[in-house]
C-alpha cells in the first residue's frame, strides 16, 4: 500500500516514525520539523488512518509490509524507525523480519504483549471502547460544528485532551462531518490492534530504546520482562510526569531522549 507521508531535513540518517492508533502523522508535525536539524525524517500515516488509503485489512503483518514498501519505494536501505503504541508494534513487527533494514528502534509506550479488550479491569482498554463507541456514535456525524460535536464526545470521554486527539480526526464535508479513519475496520480489528505480536526471541542487532511513560500503564514490570527476553540489550528509559501520548506531554524530555539515544 502507497502510504501518505511528511518528510523533513535532507542528507542525514534516515529516522521514521509511525504514529499510534487513532493518530496520524500530522500529530508528530513539530516533532518531526525540530528531529530534521539531526535526521532525514519521514512521517507515515499507516493505512486506515490521516491521507493513507483504506483497506479491509488492518493487522501488523500488512502495516510491517507497507513500511517496507515505503522504504523500497524511496529507496530507503537503512532506517532508525520510532513508532508510538500500535505503531510500535508495527515496527517491532518490521525489524522482527527486516533487521537488516533497521540500524535502531525506538518503541513508545508500548511493549510485545497482548491488551485485551473484554477486561473491565484494565484500564488501558477501557479507554479503547470509549474511543470506539465515540467514533460509531453517528450523532457525531451530523454535528452542526466541532463544538458540538466535541459535546458529543464528552458523554463518552471525560478527558479534553483525549477529546481532542480523537476529534483532530473528524474532517468537514458538504453534509456534515466524516472520520478520516476507516472506522468500520478498526472496530473490526480491535482485537487485532491490541494482540501480542510474534517475534522471534533475542532480537540484538541494533541499538533499541523503549520509552516508558511514567503515569501510563502500558508497560508494566510483567512488560519489561517480555521486553528483555526478546530484546535483551534493549534500553529502557522512563520519562516523568507523562502518560501515554508522552510526547505531546512531554515534548522537551522526549526529544532530547531520542536524541541522546542515537548520537550518544
């Protein structure tokens, strides 16, 4: 599949990232402008989600493919490939089959392991079905602005900056509002999207770095140890005061760990 994507900065180490479910690569924006005063980077938005095409298939081994295809398409032998919760396990996925084209990886917030949508309990996935029913709730739909629609999903969301996120996705037409989100197939494939991924054990060929937010719990002490079996000289470096999307929380600590990570 031919992604959409954004680049910054020329003649340097090519760095890739791949956003998070729900996101898009419009999210990284002022991330990746200020990463082009070091790297060559280009932002994806995986299938399903921003400008990238829809298709009825939604799982890591399709969105690994298609970071593939977008490396071979730019001619891009080698990557450093940083990629937010689902788009860290799309390139987890990726450098389980194609090591040879990653020189390092970064994940973000997330780990190998599976989330399962059914427990009550989990916090994590309880916030999933609440994004899910806001975005099959067709009231939205017909919202005469953002504000109104922004009420909508407060019935669901108690959050503003979680609101807002999803909202980023909605797009202004001559009858309304639509998702730019293929909403039907990532409600179909949510299971999928929260699955524990298949990699081979002891992947150590190049430098990789998972970023833990410290008030978010998708990468718990059960996490790490999932982590270090398959990624045994993986880092692992927690950053303060910031929950899931940490790098919009915190956006000075997470760029200068990145940073420091790959130069130092």
């Amino acid at each position: 599949m031919k992604l959409f994507y954004r680049k910054y900065g020329e003649n340097k180490p090519v760095l890739i990232i791949v956003h998070g479910l729900y996101g898009a690569s419009d999210n990284w924006v002022t991330h990746g402008k200020k990463l082009s005063e070091y790297f060559e980077v280009y932002i994806l938005d995986q299938r399903n989600h921003g400008n990238s095409p829809h298709s009825i298939e939604h799982n890591y081994n399709v969105m690994s493919a298609d970071i593939f295809e977008f490396m071979d398409s730019q001619k891009i032998e080698k990557a450093i490939l940083l990629g937010h919760s689902m788009g860290g396990k799309t390139v987890m996925t990726f450098a389980g089959k194609y090591p040879e084209m990653v020189s390092a990886l970064i994940v973000v917030d997330i780990s190998p392991a599976k989330y399962l949508i059914n427990s009550f309990s989990n916090s994590k996935t309880e916030k999933h079905k609440k994004i899910i029913e806001v975005l099959n709730d067709k009231e939205i739909l017909q919202a005469n602005t953002r504000a109104e629609a922004n009420k909508i999903c407060a019935k669901y969301i108690d959050e503003p900056q979680i609101r807002a996120f999803i909202l980023k996705n909605l797009k202004r037409t001559n009858s309304g509002f639509k998702w730019k989100l293929n909403v039907d197939v990532i409600t179909k494939n949510i299971d999928n999207i929260l699955s524990d991924i298949v990699l081979e054990k002891d992947i150590s060929g190049f430098p990789t770095l998972f970023i833990k937010a410290e008030n978010s719990d998708y990468i718990t002490e059960k996490d790490i140890n999932i982590i270090n079996n398959i990624f045994p000289t993986a880092e692992i470096a927690s950053i303060k005061n910031a929950g899931h999307w940490v790098h919009a929380e915190q956006p000075k600590l997470f760029l200068e760990t990145i940073v420091n990570f790959v130069l130092d």
